[in-house]
C-alpha cells in the first residue's frame, strides 16, 4: 500500500452567511515567496491541493486570504475601511508527507483557523 503524498488544502466558510465563502482570493507563500495565487470555486474551496507532492516541503508557510474584496462584492453596505481586509495565517510545516488542511471561517468582524483534516 503506497503512502500518499503530503499536501496542503483550504476551504473558506463564511459563518455570518452560513455557505462556503466563494470568490475568496488566497496567496500562498512559503519562507517568503509566493508560490501560488488562487480563487475559492463554489464550495469554498481550491480547485486541487494548494500545493502537494515535491511542490510541498518543509518551511514557514502564509496563507493570506483577501476577505474584504469578498465582503465588498456581497454588497453588504460596511464602512470602509473594513475591519478585515486581508487575513494572513502563517503556519510551520515540519512533516511535508502529511496532509495539512488549513480553514478559514469568517465573518466580517471575526475569523478562525486551525488545522483540520
């Protein structure tokens, strides 16, 4: 039986809504360089892992997930500038072959993440 390769995921749910958080934009950086630039597709999600296999090694990684262009277009009448804007998460990756899923649950005054499965 063959070990599946690491590989890191997101999904972006927004709570005050109650769905997933679609047309989110996220950049995806490791030890500083930007490695990936992605939209979250209908289910709050990326198309594919974030990154996997040789591309997903060990290293300080962020995740900046551009809240306030999804709140903006929602049309939900809040004063600029907005609370959130921009939500970097930065997380260290020790163990590449692992899955590391990384979720963002957000509202347009609050936001949480932890590493899911």
């Amino acid at each position: 039986m063959s070990e599946e390769p690491g590989r890191l995921t997101t999904h972006v749910l927004d709570t005050a809504a109650g769905k997933p958080a679609q047309g989110v934009r996220i950049t995806v950086s490791r030890d500083g360089e930007t490695l990936r630039d992605i939209v979250t597709n209908d289910d709050g999600r990326a198309d594919g892992p974030l990154l996997a296999g040789a591309q997903f090694t060990p290293g300080v990684y962020e995740l900046n997930f551009h809240v306030g262009d999804y709140f903006r277009s929602r049309g939900q009448g809040l004063d600029e500038p907005l609370f959130l804007d921009v939500v970097p998460v930065r997380f260290g990756i020790s163990q590449a072959g692992q899955h590391y899923h990384v979720p963002l649950l957000i509202s347009p005054f609050g936001y949480s993440t932890y590493r899911g499965s």
